[in-house]
C-alpha cells in the first residue's frame, strides 16, 4: 500500500495526524508518542509547509492541510468533498457515489490548492472526535493526577484504559468504507485501534505529568482509566437507524430503554452491515461540533496477596469475628489480629479495613483449639493497595501481631493470585497433625478391680495403637462420620469417609486417667467427634481402640502438612519509589 | 514441650470433665405425656436449634426389664426413611408435639409410643437403635438418644422457655440420678 497516498487521504477526510497513522496500520509505539514529526515521512519534499516550522501549531497545520485535500477532492467530485460541504451545512450536497474515480496522484497534485470557501469551525479530528489530539489532554492529566495525589500509589509505574465515545466507532466505520472505496485493495484490519493510540501518545505524556512509567497492563498493576464523552454522541448514532433499521427497530421495541439503545455492542452490530453510501447519505463524518471530553478517570491499583502462617496460642480465640445476633461473642479473632498492624500500615480507615482485607485460610480450627507448630497457611488480599509493604514492614507487622501474645505469625510474603489455589487445595487434600489430651472415663473388661480408680495402663495404651479397622497401610482408622451435630443446622446431612493415617497414644504418668494422642488425620477429619464419638454418629471412635469410654479434653493442631507460603520463583521486582515532583 | 498441652487447660477446672451432652445441650423435660403417669420425655436443646429426643430416666420404661422391639414404622410413614435435603433440610418429615416417632413393642405384646413433644423437622433417627435397641435402656441420654429434629429459632427457644428443666424436673420426680 502506498502509505503517502493513505495519509493524505486521511487528512483530506479530516483525520488527525494520529488518526492517519492509525489507518496506515502504524503500530510503532514512538510513531504516536511524537507523531506530528512521524508524519514528515509521508509529506512530500516539496510540501509548502514543512511540519518543523510549525511544531506547537499541529492541530492547525493538520487542520489546513485537509481542507488544502479537501478542496482538491471537492474539485473531483468526491465523496470526501460531500463531507466537507456539509460540515458547513450545505445540504443540497447529494451523494454521488463512484461518479468520478480520483487516483492519489491528482489528489497530490492538488494539494497545494487552498480552497476558500472551506472553513472548520474547530479542527477536530472526524474520526477521533480529538481523543487524540494533544490540545485536548491538560485537563485529562490533571483530573488523573488529582485522583491520584489523593489515592498516594507509590507504584511508579501505570497502565492506561481509555472509555472512548461510541461514536468514534461509527466515524472509523465511514473512514475505513471511504479508504475501501479509494484504495480497493486496502484492509481494513489493518487499522490500529484507538485505545492503542491513545496508550502510546497520550500515556506516555501523561507519564512524564505524574512522573510514572507507562507499561502494559499485563504488567503494571496501577491501571489508569480515562472516561471521555462526546456531547453529540446521541445525535450521531441516530445514523445508524437508517443504516440499521432492522436492528434497532427490535431493539427500539423496548422503548423505555431509549438511552441505553447503543451499547458498544449494538453499534458495532448495526456498523457491520453499514456501506459507505449509507454512511455517507447519513453525513457520518460530519466535522464535530464539539470536541470529546475528558469526564472523568478512575485509578485503581490490582489487589496484592500476602502469605504467611498463623500460631494461634489461645483457646478463647475465632479465626473470624463470631457474632451472634448482631453481637459479638468473643471480643476479639485471628483475623483482626492480623488486619489491625495492617490497616495502620496502610493508613486504611480501621472501618475500612473489612472492605479492603480480606483473610483466606487453609481450613479453619475451633474456637477452643489452639494451632501450634509452623501454623496454619493463610493468606490475605488486599484491594486497591497504595503499595506493597517493604520486607522491613512485614517484618514490624509480624511482631505487632505476635506482641499480643494470641497470633504468632512469624513471617510474611507476597504471592501471586494463582498461588492461592494451592492454599484451597490444600485445605481439603492436606493431611492434619494433632495433639490430643484424653481422659478414660470407664473401666475396660480388662482392668481387673473395676472398683478402683480409673486408671489408663499401658495395656490400653498398647490396643490403641495396634489398633487398626482396614488393611491399608496408609491408612489405620476409617472412619464413617456423619456432620457434626454442632454444624447440622447449616450444613447438609452427610456421612462422610475420612481416615486416621497415623495414631500414637502415650501415658501421662503425673494424671493417670489422662493419656496423650498424636495423630495425623486426612482433610476434613472431625477430631472431636472421633475422640466422644459424638452419640454413636462418628465411628468407630476412640472408645472401640481403648475398650472404655474416652472424651477429649484439649486439642492442638501440630501442623497442617502443606508447604506455604509457596516455594519462591523470582521474587517481584523490589518497587523504588518515584522520583518527587517538583 | 512448647506449649505443652497439659498446662494449657486448667484440670482443676470441673467444666472441662462435663459429658458431650452437658457441654452442648440443655436437658427439658415433658412429664406424663397424653396423661400417662411417667410416660416422661427429655428434650435436649442445642444452641443451634438442633434438639435431641429422649427418654427421660423417670420413664417407666426403664422399670421394666423385659425384652423390646423398636418399631419406626408409625401408621404409613416409616420414619427410617426419613431423608433431609442440602442445607435447608429439605423433605424432611414434619413433626408436631403429639406426632410418634417410635414404638416399643414389649415382648408381651403390649407397647407404648415416645411421642416426640415439639414441632419441628425429622433430621435423622438413631439408626444404632434398629440393630442395638438395647442402647435406649443403657446410654438413654446419650448413644440411645431417638431422633434428631429441628425447629426454628423461635419455637426452638419457646419450646425450651416453658418446659421444666433439668432443677425443675428433679424436684418433680423426686428422685436422684
Ligand atoms: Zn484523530
């Protein structure tokens, strides 16, 4: 394709210098970031206006030069002329499509030509609407640097989104019909899409004015979104009722839903069946009346994870808050133990830190039972963060919390999302240690003087751990439990198979009727059930080992048998903070 | 040990020896029901208005040492097909106070129905009853409990307010457990 002969094209139709590029099929970043002096590429050596003359005038230049390609098109009877005429409201300019056959050349030749009667009230691009005309970016730049002065991202790098007017699609729509039509064997998929555009140019400026780097969204996680309205929109995409009518006469059954008629969605439908001499009997092109606006922007950081493994020490203590009827039953829980050094770390509202915490953990112990040995995994996701925590950080947020002497976290780290599937795996895959404090509270048939005190010999002590109920190796006890009364009311009624892989029981010399158990247990066990048997819903339970009536007085998890926080690939790149305005 | 388990509770503390049903349910009783003298049942609340049926130790069930069938088939509804659905204990059999859940068939051939005293929703039946019946007369208040039934919260905490309790109903059996 002759790029020249497209540029000028482009120009003589009322597109900007970026949009030009765009239609080209430019994909080179720099070309956008400056491209005003890209563009000499495609001028002839003998242009009488050369661009560096006229370097912060560039919406003017671009703007005269398409009404100089206007008025050589116009003296061809071209479509493109069409538009010009009623841009300034001729409306006896009647399509003519295909009437004369204008090649590059001619349009070259005449480029030189001024047409008098041609004169745009504003140089806004047709196809853009000015979404990337520099001219229009200042108050972009300040609204996102407003928002983010006060948000404070310490992130130094940012991704950029841009909400462009739907009209812009109906104007690339025309642009691209009218390249079709003068250069048949242009493709239009060769167009590069605004928001790439936009990225590129405006991105980049806007960089420099918040003093952060622009970087893909794929890997920056500050994403910086623009939202620019064009006032006409409504009016324009009125067009594509008579481009359309099909369409929108099922879509405008729904009468109520007038605004709400042109999505992305239906516009881009009702633009696939459009032809330029549609579009153009409609004035698709028309020059805009007004410029797209900058309405708003929106700046939001991804949410970052942090892992780590909680000792829970007390046996009066939830993982989560417990409330009951709207209040609370134990004044304080793991999780807030944890958030509370958080939310000062990061400055959040102590209100605020519900919203933006969130605690995931692998499984969940009692109230009453403590967690000891490496803890239990968990992980926390924090959302729209200002910054990751700096290791010397996690480090005082660790002690904080395990200065209150109920949590002990010993260390903390940042992971990705994807390494929170291990954790919910592991919560139900995982095998469980436990410590068990028993009490025997029944003679067995072979304690001879059944009128003596209780006491646990090593007899019993011995049938408990040859004790086994399968022929698996893995496994020692299967057990049938049914759910826990305790959790019946919420939970469905299930018999469930879980298995105690491993079980030692021991004396405890100085409290004769107590003994100790250590054993590991497949996810899911219910421990307790097992130990009382919970009425004969749990079996078998402890009491078929010991051949005497058993309850559990306390209980410890030993360790959850799950490598966490993850083994470390490449840790994420240490964030420096920016450089200080000013 | 660190941390060793022993010394994380208190043994002196008798709390911590209360049976599995003392920890987590509060004892109710229903005396003479359809006015037949000791035709007593217990209740067992738990805090989560789950409610264990019973036989009270008062029942004159237990003055009779003869052998016993239990019979779960009341009418045309057998009770041991009882079957409750996902969380919201779906399909399961409804229950007013005076509704049987079970027969005991004396070998004499005379029985007695335990009526199980409060509205609510069948969960489960004690099926160790069907091939152990003799539970019900050893652990009548803990593995020879009958059925498992919930309520709402509402009638759950009425039904519990104006039945005696565990004080109350000794004072009326007068007599020691
Ligand atoms: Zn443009």
């Amino acid at each position: 394709m002759d790029q020249k002969a497209i540029y000028k094209f482009c120009k003589s139709l009322g597109c900007c210098e970026a949009c030009c590029l765009r239609y080209i099929g430019i994909k080179h970043p720099n070309a956008y970031e400056n491209s005003k002096n890209y563009v000499t590429k495609f001028r002839e050596e003998n242009d009488l206006e050369p661009i560096s003359t006229d370097k912060n005038m560039t919406i003017d230049v671009s703007a005269h030069t398409s009404e100089k390609n206007g008025a050589s098109i116009s003296s061809n009877v071209r479509n493109s002329d069409e538009i010009c005429d009623k841009s300034i409201d001729t409306k006896e300019s009647i399509t003519n499509k295909g009437s004369t056959e204008v090649d590059t050349a001619v349009l070259d030749s005449n480029d030189s030509v001024s047409p008098p009667h041609k004169k745009r009230k504003l140089n806004v691009c047709v196809s853009c609407l000015g979404v990337l005309q520099e001219d229009n970016w200042q108050e972009c730049y300040q609204m996102v640097k407003e928002i983010l002065d006060k948000k404070g991202y310490e992130c130094n790098t940012f991704a950029c989104a841009l909400s462009a007017p739907i009209a812009t699609l109906l104007r690339e729509k025309a642009v691209t019909l009218h390249l079709v039509d003068e250069f048949p064997q242009y493709d239009a998929k060769v167009l590069t899409p605004l928001k790439e555009a936009w990225k590129w140019s405006f991105g980049v400026k806007l960089g420099a004015y918040i003093n952060k780097i622009l970087d893909s969204g794929a890997i920056s996680p500050l994403l910086i979104t623009v939202n620019i309205d064009y006032v006409d929109e409504l009016q324009e995409l009125e067009i594509l009722k008579t481009v359309s009518p099909q369409l929108f006469a099922e879509r405008s059954k729904q009468k109520r839903r007038f605004v709400t008629e042109f999505t992305r969605r239906s516009v881009e439908q009702a633009l696939e069946l459009a032809t330029l001499w549609s579009l153009s009997a409609a004035d698709a092109l028309r020059a805009p009346h007004s410029r797209a606006a900058c309405v708003g922007a929106a700046c939001a950081h991804a949410p970052i994870f942090l892992a780590g493994r909680y000792i829970k020490l007390s046996r009066n203590l939830p993982q989560s808050p417990w409330i009951l009827e709207g209040r609370r039953v134990l004044p304080s829980s793991v999780q807030e133990i944890i958030f509370g050094p958080l939310t000062k770390c990061y400055k959040f509202d102590p209100e605020d830190a519900d919203r933006r915490f969130k605690f995931i953990a692998a499984g969940r112990e009692d109230v009453d039972v403590r967690c000891l040995g490496d803890g239990r995994p968990f992980a926390i996701e924090i959302s729209d963060p200002t910054r990751q925590l700096t290791a010397e950080e996690m480090k005082e947020v660790c002690e904080e919390i395990s200065n209150g002497g109920e949590v002990i976290v010993k260390e903390m780290s940042p992971i990705s999302k994807e390494d929170l599937v291990q954790l919910k795996k592991g919560e139900e895959t995982k095998s469980k240690t436990y410590e068990a404090l028993c009490i025997k509270l029944s003679h067995s048939k072979f304690d001879e003087d059944h009128n003596a005190p209780i006491r646990v010999t090593q007899e019993d002590i011995d049938r408990i751990n040859s004790y086994t109920n399968t022929t698996s190796k893995e496994v020692k006890i299967a057990l049938q439990q049914k759910t826990p009364i305790r959790v019946l009311h919420r939970r469905p009624l299930l018999t469930r198979s879980r298995d105690i892989l491993e079980l030692t029981a021991t004396l405890i010399p100085e409290h004769p009727q107590l003994f100790a158990l250590r054993l590991r247990t497949s996810a899911g066990t219910y421990v307790k059930e097992w130990a009382h048997g919970e009425l004969g819903r749990s079996a078998p339970a402890l009491a078929a080992a010991l051949r005497a009536r058993a309850d559990l007085l306390a209980l410890d998890v030993r360790a959850v048998h799950l490598a966490w926080p993850p083994a470390r690939r490449a840790p994420p790149a240490p964030r420096a903070p920016p450089p200080t305005t000013s | 040990m660190e941390y060793n388990i022993l010394d994380s509770i208190d043994l002196n503390d008798k709390s911590i020896y209360k049976s599995f049903t003392d920890r987590y349910f509060s004892k109710r009783y229903i005396l003479n029901v359809d006015g037949i003298e000791n035709n007593d049942i217990m209740l067992m609340f738990h805090s989560n208005r789950i409610t264990l049926l019973c036989l009270a130790p008062s029942h004159f069930f237990f003055k009779n040492p003869d052998k016993y069938n239990l019979n779960f088939t009341i009418g045309k509804v057998d009770r041991l097909s009882n079957l409750v659905k996902g969380k919201g204990k779906k399909g399961g059999q409804m229950l007013t106070p005076k509704s049987t859940i079970c027969k005991v068939e004396w070998n004499d051939g005379t029985s007695f129905d335990i009526p199980c005293g409060m509205k609510g929703t069948l969960i489960e039946i004690n099926e160790n009853l069907v091939n152990n019946p003799e539970i019900l007369r050893e652990q009548p208040d803990s593995d020879g409990f009958i059925a498992i039934m919930l309520s709402s919260i509402a009638n759950s905490e009425a039904t519990k307010n104006e039945l005696l309790n565990h004080e109350e109903y000794l004072k009326r059996v007068n007599c020691s457990i």
